[in-house]
C-alpha cells in the first residue's frame, strides 16, 4: 500500500507500508476496500528509491522498522544523503465496521506524529528522528520549497498536545529553530487539510497565506479560514462564512486562476 510519495531533484522516493490485501470481500460487497488491508507488524518498511534520470543510478531499496504512512512532508538531498520527513503512525489506524463515529474512543489508535528517516545510499542504511509528538497529519510547505532543504512546515494537529484527537488547529514548525506557532479552531472547530499559498514576490519562505476549511459545529457549517504564514497566532486574517457545511475530503490544491469560469462570468 502506497498512498503518497517524495521527490528530489534526482530521486523519487516510495515508502512501501507492511500491509497485506485480500480483495474477496471487497469484491462481493462485505467489506469495504480499505477494510481489506491488514496490517504486518513482523514486516518492515521498504523503502523504494527510483532514479529521476534514466542510466544514472539502480533502483536501491532499503529496509526500515515497521510503520504505517499515509503523507510524507517533503524530501531533500544534503551532505550525500536523502532526508524524508513523514507523518508516522505505529500501525495502521483502523476502527471496526458500522462503529458510530460519536462513540470513538481516539485513544485506542495510536497518533500520527512527524518523523525524519535519513537514507544513505551507499551503506544502505536508514536512520529515523522523532521530531514532533503532537497528533498531526496533512503536512503541508511552501510548493517552491519541494523537493529542496526548507524551514517551515504547516500542518493540521489537534488542539492538545499529546494522545489521539481530532484535527482542531494549524501548527507550524520552524524546522531549524525548532520554535513553534499554533492556532486553534477548537473546541467546534475542525480542519481539514491545509493548503499554502506564497505571497507574489515574497522573500520569506512563510510569507503567503495558510488556507483551510473548518468545519464550525455550533453552526453546522464550513468556513475558509485564511491565516498568516508569518504569524499564526494573530488570528484569521479573513474567515469566509459559507451557507452550509462541505463534508471532509482528503487533498485540495491551490490555483491562482479560476477553473472552468471565464472571468467575464464571475464579473457579471
């Protein structure tokens, strides 16, 4: 099961989580999809590393402690060695059929929490670095930062700071300082995924905007929240109060052109 992937300049980079999946009840409707994939602890991690130019280099692949990922935050090459920061979980998260979601006890999944594996491709050895133990997912950098060293990271984490919970703030990471900023939307507030959009000309790698949807459950629907990537703990600088409530999705994208609507249209 691989559900994301890393890039560098000169490498494409697949963790391979230890799962097995028996497609039968999927097929004869008794199961979901997801609900067929099991997870193997006694297996490790493979982790794939594919050349980006052809004829340069073997596709080498490396072993790791076993591990479930969904979302990697962003990878790059320094000092001879890959470096890949990942939202880790223990195993892999799984809550029985037909549970009541209102009835979840958060605690019995393990969190996700950021990690750093190093990889060294001529020993072929993999080390890993526990950076943050806040329950967080959704990573999120400065798009003209992929695939290259950055500084700051943002990402959906929830509001207390340790254990398993729900979504409910924005953390940013400042991955040299180690200093961190947080907002919150809790207690009725839940984020999704956030999207970062660079300020035009902008020299700081924080200076844009953070966008979300959150979920506003005293009221049941969504609002766009818009905040500051220098600073988070000034507050939204814009909050768009939509008339209903858009149910969670996984991934967005940010577009500086309107898609599919001419403007003369929205003028209009």
């Amino acid at each position: 099961f691989i559900h994301d992937f890393a890039i560098t300049p000169n490498y494409c980079i697949f963790f391979q989580n230890p799962v097995s999946y028996n497609p039968f009840p999927f097929l004869l409707g008794y199961r979901g999809a997801g609900e067929c994939v099991a997870y193997q602890p006694e297996q490790p991690t493979r982790i794939i590393v594919i050349p980006r130019k052809q004829n340069t280099e073997e596709v080498k692949i490396l072993e790791t402690q076993s591990g479930f990922i969904f979302h990697h935050a962003n990878a790059f090459e320094e000092d001879g060695k890959i470096y890949v920061d990942s939202i880790c979980y223990e195993s892999l998260p799984a809550i029985e059929t037909g549970t009541d979601f209102r009835e979840i006890d958060m605690n019995t999944n393990a969190p996700g929490q950021l990690w750093r594996f190093t990889l060294n491709l001529t020993e072929k050895t993999v080390a890993s670095q526990f950076l943050e133990e806040r329950c967080c997912e959704f990573p999120i950098i400065n798009p003209n930062s992929v695939g290259h060293p950055y500084r700051y990271l943002f990402i959906g984490a929830a509001d207390r700071p340790t254990g398993n919970a729900p979504l409910q703030g924005i953390l940013k990471i400042d991955m040299e300082t180690k200093t961190q900023q947080f907002w919150s939307a809790a207690p009725k507030g839940f984020v999704n995924e956030p999207m970062f959009v660079p300020r035009p000309n902008a020299e700081r790698e924080d200076d844009g905007w953070v966008l979300t949807l959150v979920y506003d459950a005293s009221h049941h629907r969504s609002d766009l929240v818009i905040l500051d990537g220098c600073d988070l703990t000034s507050g939204p600088v814009a909050r768009l109060h939509l008339k209903h409530h858009i149910p969670y999705g996984l991934h967005g994208s940010w577009s500086g052109e309107l898609l599919g609507v001419g403007l003369n249209q929205v003028e209009g």
